[in-house]
C-alpha cells in the first residue's frame, strides 16, 4: 500500500515558470557541480608532481583531506542559510569562495600553502553542492526533480571517475597549477549566469542564525574525519592524539543536540529524526557514499598493481564506470519519475552493488582485462540506479522550510561515509601489506607504477599477488557496508512521489 506521499507545505509552485530559462539555470547549476566535485578527485594524479616541487611527502594525504575535511564541515550550515536567507545569494556566495580558493591554490607556494588554500576551496565547495539539490527543489516538481536531479547525480559520479584522468593530463601538458587556475574563467561564468537568471525565493520568516550549533556541528564532524585518519596524523588509532580527538567529538555531539533541542532556527531541526525516511536515509547515504565515492581510488590502485596497467590506461578504464553511472541513473531518473516510486531503484543499486564487489573479491592478479572492464561497468550502474533516491526520498518527507537542513545533512553523510571508508579501506590493505617481503624490492608497498613496471617479471608478478590478497578481504568490507545499506534501503516506506497539479 502507498505511504503518504509529501507534507502539504511542499506543493508550491516552482520558482522559475519559463521551462526553457530553468534548463538554462539548471546547466548553470550542473557546471558549478562538475566544477566542485572534480576538484576533490583532479589533484591525485597531480600530487607526485606537486610533492616533487615543494617536498613535504608526510603532508602528501592533506592536500586532498583537507579539502574534503572542509567540504563535509560546511554542508548542513549552508542548507540552513539557504532555509533562513533563500537559496539564490548563499549558493553564490559558495561559488566566489570556491573561485577565491582555486586561485590561492594556483597561487601556492609551498605544501601548506597549498593546504591552507584547499580548505579555504572546501568551504565554497561544501556549499555549492548543497545549495544545488535544494534549489533542484525550488526549480521542479517532484516527479520532474527525480530525472533532473539524476543528471545533479550523474555529474558527481562522473567528475569523480574521470578526475584523476583529467588532472594527469593537464598536470602533464599545462602543468599542476592549471588543475586550478582553470576554475576561474568557469566559476566567473557561473556567477554570471546566477546573479542575472536565478531569482531568489526568500523565505517569510525572520532568520535567527544558530551560531553555536554550527560551530558544534563542524567541530563533531572535523573529529570524524581526522579519526579515520588517525593513524597517519597520531601514529595510532589509540593514541593520546586520537582519544583526545575522539573525547572532543563526542562532546560536540552531545553539545549540538542539546542546543538544537532549543534553538528556535537549528542548523539540523531534530524534528526531521522523526520520519524514518529521513533517518534511513541518512544511513544508506552513509554506506554508499562509502562503496561509491570511497572506492574510486582504490580501483585506481587495484588496476595499476595488480595488471601492470600505466595510471593512464587505468584511467580508461573508469569510463566503463562512468558509462554504467550514465544508464542507471538516466534509467532511474525516468522510471523514477514516470513511477513515483523511488525505493525499488534504491534497493535494486546495492543489490547490485553487493555482487560486484563479491566479484572483485575473487579477481587476482593477471585476470582478463575484459572481465574487469564489465565488472566496472556493473559497478557504475549499480551506483547510478541508488544514487539519486537519498536525495528525492528526504525532501519528498520534508517540510519546505526545511528542504535545504535536510539536503545539507544528507550530503554530508555521504561524504562523510566517503571519508571514513577510505581510511578503512587503506587501513586494510596497509595491513595485509605489511611486512610483505619479495627479494629485490624494498618496499612493495610503496613501489610506484614505473619502478613496478620495470622490476623482473618474477618480482613483478609477486608484488601484484601480495596486492590482489590484500585486496580481496578490502572488497569484502565494502560489500559489508553496502550490506548494512541494503538493510536500511528494505526498511524505507513504499512512498509514492506526488503527481504536480497542472493547473496551478
């Protein structure tokens, strides 16, 4: 039986009419979304270069944290300002201090000047990802949202898989600073855009900003990430460094609940814990930002250690990946929105994504290349079949008032669960490479692709099994996180999109 489809504060109408000025407005959106989500993956194959310039090789892993770090902090206070000062002026404000970041960071002159830009790019870019599904929400009915917004979702899947291709090639043709003075002329053209086509919906209620909920929020969340990466900030996980880290996360935790209990605006009203949907949701963005996001790096990784494929030709072969995000999530943005059910896609996509990853479990060293490229393929179109439904489940289950709190705290789980599963995941391989010993090398398991490809086929064949072992129990543990979204995913009410009334 159907669910009650959405509260009726939602039924308003959409903020631009003219459907030919809300495709221009949209492509504005979709060109600041590549934009920001590029950058979190672009600077990996750049980082050799990078650290080749200004040393400072135990600071190599910041340059990309620190980024994401600032990001995940970001994302529910920029929902809530959207909610409190309308939607248009918070998401332009995000897009200049993204622009702003990007040319400090083209501008650097050392590894933690470079550092200390990449956060300053992540607080624009937690922003703009925010503040783009929550205006999808003010552009398109709920129907019509679910194909637009698989094209929101399509852009950050495949930003993600062809990052590290991109930013190789430029670092190798226009050097490692074009990676980000790039941005400029495009994030211009962004602001361009919004300020003369994006109208802004203010809201009718007197905004009262929750200062000590947002600082509490991205204290909890800073605690997070710098935990899963404890072990190369603190040298243990136990550490004084770490217990000390977790003692203040989990006072900011408890802090922020009680201040958002009687706050009169909270940054995440806990009222919204009380629809299930919301909070199942929350979990499953947990677990895929984890096997999606998390993953993209560690596929890179896999391919060039254990096929001997140069990091250019790994590359090439996440566009399989890129190809299946394509067709799962056009196809469940259709179906989606001729349907109005969301769920069946949800559910579907880690279904999917449990075998795949079982496959990848059981690769080894030397395994056909065409069945590693179909595994990629199914592995992009188990993401892009789920990806979506987070996303258009909460805001179908929320009031309007609070679309922006709701879509902030959603992507922010997501990154959040990208965060911590890359940590784990290497956590894993570090582990079962450890004190891996082959004769004529000295550290298998800091070996680079080019000193990999010219060591003795015996030693070379060695160094790629140690890592397809590794490998196998990491794959493992993805799937057990997509598991423990897949039950998530079951427990979500059969809710049915509402059909728009066309005759407002």
């Amino acid at each position: 039986m159907d669910m009650p489809s959405r509260p009726a504060d939602q039924m308003a109408s959409p903020l631009v009419t003219s459907h030919a000025r809300r495709l221009v407005i949209f492509l504005f959106l979709l060109t600041a979304m590549f934009m920001a989500t590029l950058d979190h993956q672009i600077v990996s194959t750049a980082l050799p270069t990078i650290v080749g310039e200004f040393g400072g090789l135990e600071r190599f892993g910041w340059v990309g944290s620190a980024f994401l770090l600032a990001t995940s902090a970001v994302m529910p206070v920029y929902g809530k300002l959207g909610d409190l000062f309308g939607r248009k002026y918070v998401m332009i404000g995000a897009v200049t201090l993204f622009t702003i970041g990007s040319l400090l960071c083209g501008l650097a002159w050392s590894m933690n000047s470079l550092i200390a830009a990449r956060v300053f790019q992540g607080l624009g870019g937690g922003g703009i990802m925010v503040s783009i599904f929550a205006i999808n929400a003010d552009l398109f009915e709920p129907r019509e949202r679910a194909r637009y917004q698989s094209y929101s979702s399509l852009v950050i899947m495949a930003s993600g898989s062809l990052g590290p291709l991109i930013g190789g090639t430029m670092s190798d043709l226009f050097g490692w600073r074009s990676i980000f003075l790039i941005n400029l002329p495009i994030g211009i053209v962004v602001l361009a855009g919004l300020i003369f086509l994006l109208p802004n919906r203010r809201p009718s209620r007197q905004p009262k900003i929750d200062y000590l909920g947002a600082i509490l929020l991205a204290v909890a969340s800073t605690c997070v990430v710098l935990l899963t990466d404890g072990i190369s900030l603190f040298g243990s996980i136990f550490s004084l460094g770490s217990l000390a880290v977790l003692a203040l996360g989990v006072v900011s935790a408890i802090a922020w609940v009680m201040v958002e209990r009687r706050v009169p605006e909270p940054i995440v009203p806990l009222r919204l814990f009380k629809d299930s949907t919301f909070s199942l949701f929350l979990i499953v963005s947990l677990m895929t930002g984890g096997v999606a996001i998390g993953m993209v790096n560690y596929f890179a990784l896999f391919l060039q250690t254990t096929t001997a494929l140069s990091p250019t030709q790994a590359g090439l072969f996440f566009i399989a990946v890129t190809g299946g995000i394509v067709i799962g999530s056009l196809t469940a943005g259709r179906l989606i929105s001729i349907t109005g059910r969301y769920k069946p896609f949800v559910v579907a996509g880690l279904v999917m994504n449990i075998i795949t990853l079982l496959l990848f479990s059981q690769l080894h060293a030397g395994s056909s290349l065409v069945f590693v490229g179909i595994i990629m393929l199914l592995q992009g179109l188990s993401v892009g079949l789920g990806q979506q439904g987070p996303i258009i489940g909460v805001q179908n289950a929320t009031p309007r008032a609070d679309v922006g709190s709701a879509t902030g705290a959603v992507t922010l789980t997501r990154m959040g669960g990208a965060a911590i599963a890359i940590s784990v995941y290497g956590a894993v391989i570090a582990s079962h490479m450890h004190g891996v010993s082959i004769p004529g090398v000295e550290n298998a398991a800091a070996i680079s692709p080019d000193q990999m490809a010219k060591l003795p086929d015996a030693a070379r064949q060695a160094i790629a099994n140690a890592y397809a072992s590794a490998f196998e129990p990491m794959f493992l543990t993805a799937a057990g996180f997509a598991v423990v979204g897949l039950i998530a995913a079951l427990m979500l009410k059969p809710i049915r999109l509402p059909v728009a009334d066309r005759a407002k």
